[in-house]
C-alpha cells in the first residue's frame, strides 16, 4: 500500500506541466527575494555603484605600485616619462574616486586602502624557467610594455561598463568622474599602441644579438 502511494505521487510529479513549475520556481525566487529583504540586504543603486568604484579604486591602488616600479625598471627615457605622467594621472585618479565614493555613500562607506590583483596573464611555470634564462634585457622591456598595454586596456573595459551601469542607475554625479579616467586610460592605451613599433626596431638588434642564425636567415634579413 505504501509503494502504491509513493508510485501515485512519483506519476503526479511526472504528469506536474511545464508551466505549473514555472509558477513555483516564480514562487520560490519571490520568496528568496523577500527574505532577503527581510534580512536588510536591499541595497540602492548608489550604494551598489559605491562597491563598484571601490573595485576600481582598489585597481587603481596596484595600478600606483606598479607604475612606479615601472618607471624604476624601464630604460627607455620616453617609455619613462610617459609611464611618469600616467603615475600623476592615476594619482588624480585614485583622489576623484575617493571623494566620488565618499559623494555617494554620504560619507559613511570608506574608500578601500586595498589593491586589486593586476589582470597580467602569468605563463605556466615551465615555460617561465625557460623564458627567464634566454631573456635579454630588451625581451624584459617589451614584456613590459606588453603588460602596461594589458592592464591599460583591462581598465578602459573597467571604465567603459561603469560609465554604461552609472547611466543607467542614473547616479549621473558619478559620470564626469568616470569619463574622466576613461579619457585618461585611452591616451595612455593609445600612447603604447602608437609608441610599440618603434620601441620593437630599438630593442630590435639587442635581440638579435643573443640568437644566431643560419647563413640563408641572415641573407633573408639583408
Ligand atoms: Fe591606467
């Protein structure tokens, strides 16, 4: 009798039709959101635009701290400089978001001190042991300006989505302030983008000092 009642019950379930489930899984997802509600975690737009722009401003604080290793480790005097004047922009960065941030959370939510991990891909070991004993100092140059251009562009993608979520919350205080760093990162991205062939013929015979070629690759190169 008991297998019986478990077999009509399994026979219901399966004969349960698609849209009757659709209406519980509505009914399930209305009462998540209400106990979520329920436990104060309503959040308005400006206070979730405020986490947003912690994410960026914690992108900017590793963006500082490398810049200025940067500058240490390049020597490229035109390389220097420029990554130099991109310091003092992400500087001026770094303060419009904190008082943007401070604006909108009415001076209650604390600009984050912390530091994003930088979006730099990072090759599988055992291709790094080799890489780093054939490399020459001119290799670990355009490595680096393949970096700069890497997390560059990863904030330009940063800015530009946060320009389009602020519209669209209608936090319009927000926009100049984006807009701004957005314009900031697209100059620094072009500046690599136009500086990048030049600076390869540089570093070029540097580089082709440390391989040897056979006879017909060196003909091929005159
Ligand atoms: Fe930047």
């Amino acid at each position: 009798m008991l297998n019986q009642n478990k077999m009509v019950r399994s026979k219901t379930k399966k004969a349960k039709p698609a849209s009757s489930k659709r209406t519980s899984i509505r009914r399930r997802t209305q009462k998540n959101n209400r106990s979520i509600s329920r436990k104060g975690k309503q959040i308005t737009p400006k206070q979730k635009l405020t986490l947003y722009l912690n994410e960026a401003l914690s992108i900017e604080n590793i963006g500082v701290q490398r810049l200025q290793s940067r500058i240490k480790q390049t020597k490229i005097e035109n390389v220097k400089q420029q990554l130099q004047l991109h310091l003092e922009e992400t500087r001026g960065q770094q303060d419009r978001l904190k008082q943007l941030i401070s604006d909108l959370g009415g001076g209650k939510v604390a600009a984050t001190k912390d530091k994003a991990q930088l979006p730099i891909p990072t090759p599988p070991k055992s291709l790094a042991k080799i890489a780093g004993k054939i490399m020459t100092p001119a290799e670990l140059e355009l490595k680096g300006a393949k970096e700069d251009a890497v997390v560059e562009k990863s904030e330009i993608i940063l800015y530009d989505m946060l320009i389009r979520m602020a519209h669209l919350m209608k936090v319009e205080e927000a926009i100049s302030v984006l807009t701004q760093n957005l314009s900031e990162e697209r100059s620094m991205a072009d500046w690599i983008k136009i500086n990048t062939p030049e600076m390869i013929t540089q570093l070029w015979p540097e580089i082709e000092a440390s391989v040897v070629m056979s006879e017909e690759e060196e003909q091929q190169l005159r």
